[in-house]
C-alpha cells in the first residue's frame, strides 16, 4: 500500500471514529446499533460499514464505550467531551473555540462550523485528543447568536439581491428577496438582519433594516463602524421625550437634603472642545492650615430612576462612544450636555468626595454624600497647564477659550497651584507603590467643517492632565475602599486589572530587547518597576508607539466585577469607578450603591450585579473597537491626499504575508504585502520577527526604519497598503 493510500484510510478510520462519539454522546440517554449510526453519519460503502463494526468493537474492548444489548451501543458518562465556548473564526474561515477553564482553544476547521458565526456560543464535541496534536472538535450545536444584523454591501440580481458582509470574519453572503430589500440600490451599504438559514440553503435569508449609504461616503462610513459593533447613533424618539419631560430644575427641598458646597470656590479643567463638564474640584484652607478638596461628579442618578425607559436605554449602551468626530452619548444631550453638566454660575446637583489632606497629601478625614455645587470658572487643560508653568493667571490669548486675553484671581491661581503639588506627590508615592505609567501617544486629527483631516496632532498628557487624574483616582479608590472594607461584606462594583500573562511579558521581553530594553522579572515589583523604566526610556524615540502598544497589549485587561483582587496597573487594592456616570453606566450604579449603603440599606444582590458587569464590560470593549475603527478610519482618509510623497515609517509588525510599517511622523499604520516587494521573493520567520529575501539574503526586521509611499487606499474595507522603497539610512 503506497503511503498517500494508507494516510488516506487512516483519516477515513479517524472520521469514522469521530461519528461514532458524536452519535453516541449527543444522546448519551440512547443506545445505537451500527446501521443506526452508519445512517446518521452518513456510510454507506459497504468496506466503511465492515470498518464500522470492527470499530465498534474495538471500542467496546478499550473500554470507551458500552454495550448495552447485543449490537446497541451506548456512551459512557465518563467520556463525555461536550463543552460550551466562543467562537473566534479566524482570517482563513477556520475556527478556535475559547471554552472557560480551559488552557487550550478547541480548533475546528471551516466544514465543522455548523454554521455557526464569530463570537457565537456553541456547544462543540471534543474528539480524543492524539500525542502532540492540538484539540480538535466540531461544533454540534449553537447555543446563543453573538448578533444577527450585519453591515454589508448590495449585489443586486433581477429578483433578488445578495448582501456580502464588510466583516472578513464572516464567511457567508446573505439572500435577501426582492420585497425585503427595502429601497437600497445596487452597491449600496446597508444593515441587513438574518431571519433564518434552512437546512438546505447555502446562504442564510435575510432582510435590510437599513440603508446606511454610498460605501466610502464619511457618514456611511462612520455610521457602518458603529452598526458592525451593534452600537447605536441616535435616540429612539420615545426616549428622547421621555428624558425632555424630566424636570431638571434645582428645587429648594432638595437643596436642604443635600451638603451645600455653593459658597465654595469650585472649578472645572476639561478639554477645549468639551461639551459636559462631569466633575468639578472644589478648594478651602482650613482653620487648621490643612486643605479641603472636593472632588464633585454629576448626580445623574438624580435623573436617571431605576426601571424606567431611559435608565434601560443608558443601561443598554452602558458608555458613550468616542468616534474621531463625534460623540455617540450613553445619555440624551438634555442631561448629559444641560442638566447633569457642571456648566460655571449654575447651581447643580452632585455626587462627592470630599477630603482633608495635610500639605503631604495624607487624608485626614472623608466624606462622601449628595451636594450642590455652584462652579466659579471654566477651564481648558491648557489654561490650567500655563497657571501651573507661569505661576500666575494672565492667560494670553493664544491659549485662552473666551476668544481674549483673560486674568485668573489669585485665589483660583494658588488653589491650582496647591492642588498640583498635591497631586504629584500623590502620583510619586503611587508611582513608587509599583504603580504602571501609561502615557501612551493618542491620534487626534484637526477637521474641517466637513469632517475631513486637514492635519494630524497627538494629545499629550501634561501637568494639569495629571492634577486632574490624581484626584479623579483618589475618589475612584476611596469610595471602593469605603464599601468594600465594610463588614458584612457588602456587593459593590469594582474595576480591577489581573496581573499580566508572563507569557506574553516574556514575549514583549523579546522583542523590546531588539531597541537595547529588557524587563526584570525578580518580583511583582521589580516588573512594574522595569516596565515603567521601559516605558520612560522610549519616550520620543522612533520605537515609542510600537513599544507602548504592545506593553498594553501584554497587560490584562481592565473589567468591571463584584469579585474584588486590586488594580496591578494603578497599584490599588480597591478601586472603582466613581467619577463619569455621564458617559460609564457602572458610575452611575456605584452612585446608586453608595447611597443605598449610605441610607444602611442591606447588601445588594451580587449575581444581579455581576451580571450587569459583565455587560458594561463588554459593551466598553466594543465601544474601544469602534473608536480604534473610526481613527483607522481617518488614518486612511488623511492619507488619500499623500500618495506621492515618501514617508519615513517603523516596521510595526511582520506576518507572513506581509510587513506593518507606522509612518513615524503621523502614526498612520498600513501594509507592505510580500508579493510587492521587488527584487527577491521573501520568507516569514516568525522567530525572528523578520521576513528574510531568498536569495540575497536581506531582512526587514520590527524595528527597522523604512521609506514607504501610499500605494492604494481603501475607507470601505479601512485597507491601507504601502509600496517599499527601501530602507531608510
């Protein structure tokens, strides 16, 4: 028997194998003769049947299953491999199944999906796993659809249309009859909903709920990035009447229930183009020469009611969605722009921390409770960064947001510059405590009116950034630290952040040791330490991005739970999300549970709350997605208008079919596919993180400099390809 025979029956003998524990434990309840199961499985040959029952019997022998009668077989409980798990389809069609408690993914290949589509939870049969291979099953049932409507483009037929979805992971197009086409044209990009794929039919039916437009129009775009992560981009009608008919006056009986901190002298420090202000710093020396500082937070729980229309809305989105030119709000703009916006001379309800610390930044003493607030001044983070850097309040016009040259009172000027000091010992000790500093760089594009990039800036975070995020932390931690150390324990909403994966540590290791860094992997606190020596040292060099990104990228990530372990990043043992129920619906939760506590109510229900954690968690990644989509997005949009100009870029990333290069002057990402580069045929090696030319032997390694142009770009598919010059010298 020649070798490509014998290979060839023994994967018949191992499919064989594989039908039989697939019968016989989806009904572990039943037994099965072989004709029985030869008919589900579908043999028919008479040799494969023969195989059949010698495998049978062979089984019974080893033990792996029973029979019960003569000829009826029946699973052993034992051997049950069902599991339930996610689907993650990969670039190729195939599949991984992410089961819980599992250290290995379950590989599945693209004819065992059972239609099956990303991010589904499946029931998948594990075959007996063979030495040194890697688990495989099939997926025998889909449990829950992940989503059912798809962004994709028309192909009209006569009668008919099909919708081919934008989503590469999506490996099927969609029919659609002529009346449920709605009235998009051909090539259009619509959203299409399925309503159901027949056991016969190669596509699954469906029906357009909704023409978003022109594929590479900005709105059609933008609007398709938030229809592909099932992210709305407006208000249902009902609940925007529903929020315009709350009454957001500020009534005097409220007033009185609440601490009134009107008197005192209160600002806000956002961005320039911020349109809610949700929190606001108030400062008071005391008698005792120690500071009073209040960090106060919208009350949106005021407004928002629990079981209404509106909360269920804000619940759904759990978090606004920050796209490169626009915001998708969790709340209508009458609360999150008017009424729960802590906008200067308005009186406004609020949630506060309110703390006494020394001149070293240690707290004294806590208060945490309702009050009303009436904000004195409005500051942009430049302003409050030229109080910090000049050390008085002529604010030129340069930097001002009244449009004029301006003077701050001394007395605001010495509450900023107080408080910064604070705060960068608060950050030191945090720091010193093994406390991760990320301040990677963000993209930001300036646009024109029509929301086209005219130009590409990179948010940086200084001085009066950091005073802001110092105090934000300090409330997020106490309020944690509050509850959570109570006892009897009582159900709260913490934000935590596992220690990462050495693997992967180990993984960035490597390639971080190619610029000349290294971790140190002694203890917990050694990592951080190095980490935040890492992270330092690559400041304004060319690899900072690629570095920054993937240091992230080795980190856990960050979730909300009951189940409290600490924050490894910001080095807390409590933590919590306090200060933006604006636009997080776990702040507005935690606002409800500090009150209720407040009030001795007994402890919530915790499964309630997980659950509700678990869906804040997720809608918060997609949200990220979406946001890294929109930028991409841009990215691609702003480079249309240089395709004949050279870029100097890092390889960012090397694939085997290609090499990711980050032009070092916009951070604008793209590819150089293998096929294109000329001159050799290049080979991946993935040890080396390079591909290497055959015949001359050249490399192009992550790290490397290289001189690229725009070759082709695409904003419907978000495809950037570059064409390699060289490398730079």
């Amino acid at each position: 028997m020649s070798k490509k025979s014998k290979k060839s029956k023994n994967h018949r003998n191992n499919e064989i194998t594989k039908g039989i524990f697939t019968v016989l434990e989806k009904e572990p309840k039943k037994t099965f003769n072989y004709k029985q199961i030869a008919a589900k499985i579908g043999v028919t040959e008479a040799h494969d049947r023969n195989q059949l029952i010698k495998r049978l019997v062979q089984l019974k022998e080893k033990k792996r299953i029973t029979e019960e009668s003569r000829g009826n077989y029946k699973a052993i409980p034992s051997t049950k491999t069902y599991h339930t798990g996610t689907v993650d389809i990969t670039g190729r069609g195939n599949a991984y199944i992410v089961v819980e408690g599992m250290d290995d993914d379950v590989f599945v290949p693209f004819n065992k999906l059972k239609k099956a589509f990303h991010r589904d939870t499946v029931e998948v049969y594990i075959y007996p796993r063979r030495k040194g291979k890697k688990l495989e099953g099939e997926i025998t049932n889909i449990v829950t659809r992940k989503k059912n409507n798809f962004v994709g483009i028309v192909d009209m037929q006569a009668n008919y249309a099909f919708v081919r979805p934008s989503d590469f992971r999506m490996y099927t197009d969609i029919f659609v009859s002529k009346e449920k086409i709605k009235d998009a044209k051909d090539g259009d990009k619509v959203i299409v909903e399925i309503t159901e794929w027949p056991d016969n039919a190669d596509s699954p039916f469906g029906k357009v709920t909704e023409v978003l437009g022109t594929p590479g129009e900005h709105d059609t775009e933008i609007h398709s990035i938030l229809a592909e992560y099932g992210l709305p981009y407006n208000f249902p009608v009902e609940v925007e009447r529903f929020a315009n008919e709350i009454d957001t006056s500020i009534k005097k009986e409220e007033i009185a229930k609440r601490r009134d901190m009107r008197e005192v002298l209160t600002f806000t420090i956002d961005p320039k183009d911020a349109k809610d202000f949700d929190d606001a710093l108030s400062f008071e020396v005391l008698d005792n020469g120690n500071y009073q500082i209040g960090i106060h937070i919208a009350d949106v729980s005021h407004y928002l009611q629990t079981d209404t229309l509106l909360d269920e809305e804000a619940y759904n989105r759990a978090t606004s969605v920050y796209l490169v030119d626009r915001v998708v709000p969790m709340l209508p703009e009458v609360l999150s722009n008017n009424a729960c916006s802590l906008r200067p001379n308005e009186e406004k309800y609020t949630f506060s921390s309110i703390f006494e610390l020394n001149d070293q930044a240690v707290i004294k003493d806590q208060w945490f409770g309702r009050t009303v607030i009436n904000s004195n001044e409005r500051f942009a983070y430049e302003e409050a960064q030229y109080i910090i850097e000049n050390g008085n309040g002529s604010i030129p016009e340069d930097i001002s947001i009244r449009g004029s040259s301006y003077s701050v009172s001394e007395e605001v000027v010495n509450a900023t510059l107080t408080m910064d000091k604070l705060a960068k010992i608060m950050r030191k000790k945090r720091m010193g405590e093994g406390a991760i500093s990320f301040d990677s760089i963000e993209v930001r594009f300036h646009l024109n009116d029509k929301s086209e990039p005219e130009g590409v800036y990179f948010k940086e975070s200084k001085d009066a950034n950091k005073l802001i995020e110092e105090f934000m932390l300090l409330a997020n931690r106490k309020v944690a630290q509050f509850i959570g150390k109570q006892k009897p324990k009582k159900t709260f909403i913490y934000r935590i952040h596992d220690e990462p994966n050495e693997e992967k540590l180990q993984a960035l290791n490597g390639i971080i040791s190619r610029f000349g860094h290294k971790l140190d992997f002694k203890d917990k606190k050694s990592i951080s330490g190095s980490l935040n020596k890492l992270l330092s040292d690559v400041k304004g060099q060319k690899e900072q991005n690629l570095v920054d990104t993937l240091a992230i990228r080795s980190m856990s990530k960050a979730i909300y739970t009951t189940n409290n372990i600490g924050h490894y990043g910001l080095a807390f043992d409590y933590y919590s999300h306090f200060t933006s129920p604006i636009r997080r619906y776990p702040d507005v939760m935690v606002h409800r549970l500090l009150q209720h506590y407040l009030d001795g109510g007994v402890t919530a229900k915790d499964t309630v709350y997980e659950e509700k954690c678990k869906h804040s968690s997720d809608m918060e990644h997609l949200a990220a997605q979406a946001e890294r989509d929109s930028v991409k997005y841009m990215q691609i949009k702003f480079m249309q208008d240089h395709q004949d100009k050279e870029f100097i870029g890092v390889i960012s990333g090397v694939t085997e079919w290609g090499i990711y290069v980050e032009i070092i002057e916009n951070k604008c990402e793209g590819m150089v596919r293998i096929r294109d580069i000329k001159g050799d045929y290049y080979i991946f090696d993935d040890k080396e993180y390079a591909i290497v030319g055959e015949r001359t032997k050249k490399t192009y390694t992550l790290g490397d400099e290289v001189v690229v142009m725009v070759k082709s770009t695409d904003l419907a598919k978000r495809h950037l390809d570059f064409s390699l010059i060289g490398k730079h010298e």
